[in-house]
C-alpha cells in the first residue's frame, strides 16, 4: 500500500569531516579496506551503523570464518589472515592451544573479535564513527563521482566530503543510492534464505561427541534433526545443523535452519526476519535439550542483533564473474585476489534445494580488480557480499575471508589513486598487485606483477 508522498524542505546541513577515503561499513570487507587504506597513506574514516565492527561475524552471530586455504595451502593472506590470528592471540590460552593452527572454519568469539577490530583500525589511524547511518550521497554535477556522503546519527544530520568511497554495507547502499544498475537474487529476485545464528552456553562438548560416536550421528546432527522434523519437533526445511562453532567447551555458536522471503533491504522484511528468526531459535534451543545429550541445561546467551543476510544487491562492474570462471578455475591479469571457497547456494523456501560445487583441493580461480569497480562511478569501490558476479559465484565469493582480500584490494587502490588523484579505474593494475604482495596479499604460486604496459 502506498500513502503517498511528501516533498521535504530544501535544507543546508553542517560539513561534519573532509576526509580522503571514508569507507561505509564494518564488516571483513570494511575493516580491510579501511586498515589499507590508511596504511597506504590515505587519511580514512570508517562509518558503522551499529556500535562495533565486524559485520554478519559479530552482528549477526555468524560462527565461524570459511576457510583460508584451497585444502592445501593458505590462499587468503595479508591483512584477514592478520586479523583472524589477532583473535585468536587475544582470546583465552585453551582457545588459542586448540586453533593456534587452524586456518580452515575458525570458531568466531564475537565479543573478542569486536575489540580486536577497535584497536587493529585504530592502530592503523583510522578514523571510526559508529551509531551513524549513511542514507545518501551527494553526486558531482557530471554524476559520474561521489563528493561525498549525507550521514544520520545522535547528532544530527551531516555532510561528509570525501575524494573516494568504498561501499563495504555488504548491500551496496551507496552504489545504489549512486544510482549503479545492480541485480538482487534471481532473475524472479528470489534470493536465498537468512538465518538467525545464536550462542549456546553450559552445553558439555564431551558428552555431545560421546553421542556422536554412539550413533555414528555426522556433527551437522542429520539423523537426529530428520528425526526431530519426523516427530513435528522442528519445522520443515533444512534437514541438518550448518554449523557448531565450539568457542570453547561449554560455549557453542549456532548456525540451523532458515528464514525465508526476507529482502536484506527492506526494514520491515529485516523486523519480520528478527522476530521469526527469535522464534525460531528458541524451538532449536527446546530441540537441543530434548535430542542432543550435552545440551540438556543449554542456555541461550545470544542471538543475532539482526538476521544474517546471505544475498541482497550485486552490483554491475566492470566484471562480471561468473560460475564459468569459477568451474575453470580461470585467472585474470588484473587479479587482486584468488578464491577457493565452495559454491555454497542456500534453498530459497522450505521445499527447495541447496547446491554445492567444488574445487578440486589446491585449485583456486582469480578475482579481477574490476569486479569492484561499479559502472558509472569513478571514485567508489565496492568489495564484499555486493561484489559483480553471478548468482552462482556470489554464493561462494560472499564468505569473510573473500570479503577480507577483496577489501584489502580496495583500500590499497584508493589509497594510490588519491597519490595521482586518478579514478578508480585508471588506478596502475601492476602498482596495485605490486603493493597488495609486499603487504602480504597472496596471488597465486607462478604469479608475477605483469610490467606496466602489459596491463
Ligand atoms: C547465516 C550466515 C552464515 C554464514 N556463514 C559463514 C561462515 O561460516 N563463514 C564465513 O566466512 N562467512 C559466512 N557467511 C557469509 C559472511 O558472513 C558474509 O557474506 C560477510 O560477512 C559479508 O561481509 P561484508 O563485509 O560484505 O558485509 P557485512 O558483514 O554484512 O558488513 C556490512 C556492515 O555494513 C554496515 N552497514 C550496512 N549498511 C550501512 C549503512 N547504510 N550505513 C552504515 N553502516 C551500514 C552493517 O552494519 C555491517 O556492519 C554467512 C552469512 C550468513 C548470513
């Protein structure tokens, strides 16, 4: 239904901060980019809706990071794999004694994690400004750059200038608002399902892997959620826990079952997630106790501040990947990061599919520079869950440590484009790659940075 419209007076608003680089967003993407960024020399403010970093990981519960390796070797380097070890450094000694060498499903200690994301932007100079909310942009006459972003918050309504954007919200606000033609989900614009991941504490992992061995159950507990769904225990749909994330031995994070029909940006479908998704979890929580021995005194200490969101915006860049690149494993002179991670597509309602296609181990495909560069706009990134691909490929770029390189790749190309006040597309691909190896990034075993006029 609709009531109409109202037409807003014209209003002037304060310039709150100049700034080189702002980036939009807290999430893997954001931190990266903005750590980059500044790292790169660029004068950098990170704006986040919320009171902390760390996106869907802290946000919305998300468990666990996917891998870093093709199950062989490392693929996702520099500043992620820097900050996923920060973590674990920071968190308790039988923590870090049992991850101190896991890189592939990393359990997430949010409350950790959260302040290990503080003093790493920090540290790096990075300008922070939380509980604010970017609801535009302002466009350069010819529109084709953005000079800068209109921002809400406790005080008020404000201007921020700025010489480049990344767009980290994992939804592509600020493309959008920038007017970059993007795709969302489908072409029906189905999209695939949230979940509401949550925090289980005073459960007894001994007893819950005595029960396992017991009744050759797998750890994603398919015989007894199949029972339970059997018995009217628990709604139909995904027959089987995506995740346990044992942050210790009495605290688990969870990530079951799915809500469905919900658009990451519509308000009133994010309300409706909330709600169905709190429902949700408590009959998981009354599951837990009456099927899973170890679980019986579970307490539900969290759950997410918002829905988990898997698929909203792709935007259209000057790339598209797709799940053509990714079946051949292809790779890209402009490439600015490699990606092993499974297809990983969920069911878009009770009744559907979920499809999952792999890599053979040690095989990796490239990520092109272009694939952040949005259409039309010379002065913003996008990197993260809105990145340009195809559905397919979305379904496996989308995960934190992707979102991680792929931010890192933007940060440090803002921060040379601001050396020689380029755009983004003319930033130098070679320079770019150079840059992303010193600091770490990994692009492959037989890569080597092209010359310059090969690019
Ligand atoms: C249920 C579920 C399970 C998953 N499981 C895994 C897993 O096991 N491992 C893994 O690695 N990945 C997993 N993923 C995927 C992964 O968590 C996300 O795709 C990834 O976090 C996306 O990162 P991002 O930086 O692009 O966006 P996000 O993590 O979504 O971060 C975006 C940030 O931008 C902020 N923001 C958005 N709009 C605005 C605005 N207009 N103004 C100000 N701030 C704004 C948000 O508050 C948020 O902090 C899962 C996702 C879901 C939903």
């Amino acid at each position: 239904m609709s009531y109409g419209q109202v037409t807003l007076p014209v209003e002037s608003i304060p310039v709150s901060q100049e700034v080189d680089v702002v980036v939009i967003g807290g999430g893997a993407s954001g931190i990266a980019a903005a750590i980059s960024a500044a790292n790169n020399g660029a004068v950098t403010l990170l704006v986040e809706q919320r009171g902390y970093m760390g996106g869907m990981g802290t946000v919305s519960l998300v468990p666990a990071f996917c891998p870093f390796t093709d199950k062989e070797k490392p693929i996702i380097r520099g500043i992620g794999m820097e900050l996923m070890e920060r973590m674990k450094h920071a968190c308790n000694a039988d923590y870090r004694k049992e991850y101190e060498h896991t890189l592939d499903w990393v359990p997430i200690d949010p409350e950790v994690l959260k302040r290990v994301y503080d003093d790493a932007a920090t540290e790096s100079g990075v300008a922070l400004l939380y509980h604010t909310f970017v609801y535009d942009v302002l466009l350069s006459e010819d529109k084709k750059s953005i000079e800068g972003i209109i921002v809400v918050n406790k005080t008020g309504r404000s201007f921020i200038r700025c010489r480049y954007v990344i767009d980290a919200t994992g939804d592509a606000d600020i493309a959008a608002m920038a007017g970059v033609p993007f795709q969302k989900g489908d072409e029906q614009g189905e999209l695939q399902p949230g979940s509401m991941c949550y925090l289980l504490a005073n459960v007894d992992r001994s007893k819950f892997h005595r029960f396992l061995e017991e009744t050759g159950d797998t750890g994603q507990l398919h015989k007894t959620v199949e029972r339970a769904i059997t018995d009217g225990a628990l709604p139909e749909g995904r027959k089987s826990i995506s995740g346990l994330a044992w942050v210790n031995d009495y605290l688990v994070g969870v990530n079951f079952g799915h809500v469905f029909g919900i658009d990451g940006t519509k308000a009133e479908d994010l309300t409706r997630g909330a709600i169905e998704g709190r429902r949700l979890a408590e009959r998981q929580l009354q599951f837990f106790r009456a099927y899973v021995p170890g679980f019986e005194k579970a307490h539900l200490v969290a759950s997410g501040e918002q829905v988990g969101i898997r698929e909203t915006r792709r935007i259209q860049g000057d790339y598209v990947l797709t799940g053509d690149d990714f079946m051949e494993a292809r790779s890209f002179p402009d490439d600015i990061a490699r990606n092993a991670y499974y297809i990983d597509i969920h069911l878009a309602n009770s009744k559907g599919n979920m499809t999952f296609t792999h890599l053979p181990p040690g095989q990796s495909h490239g990520v092109p520079y272009r694939v952040l560069l949005p259409v039309g706009i010379d002065n913003l990134w996008v990197p993260g869950r809105a990145a340009s691909s195809d559905r397919a490929v979305q379904g496996s770029l989308r995960v934190m440590p992707n979102c991680f390189a792929m931010g890192q790749a933007s940060g440090t190309a803002a921060a040379l484009a601001l050396r020689t006040s380029a755009k983004s597309r003319d930033v130098s691909v070679p320079q770019l790659q150079q840059l992303l190896l010193e600091q770490h990034a990994w692009l492959g075993e037989d890569f080597t940075v092209p010359a310059a006029d090969e690019a």
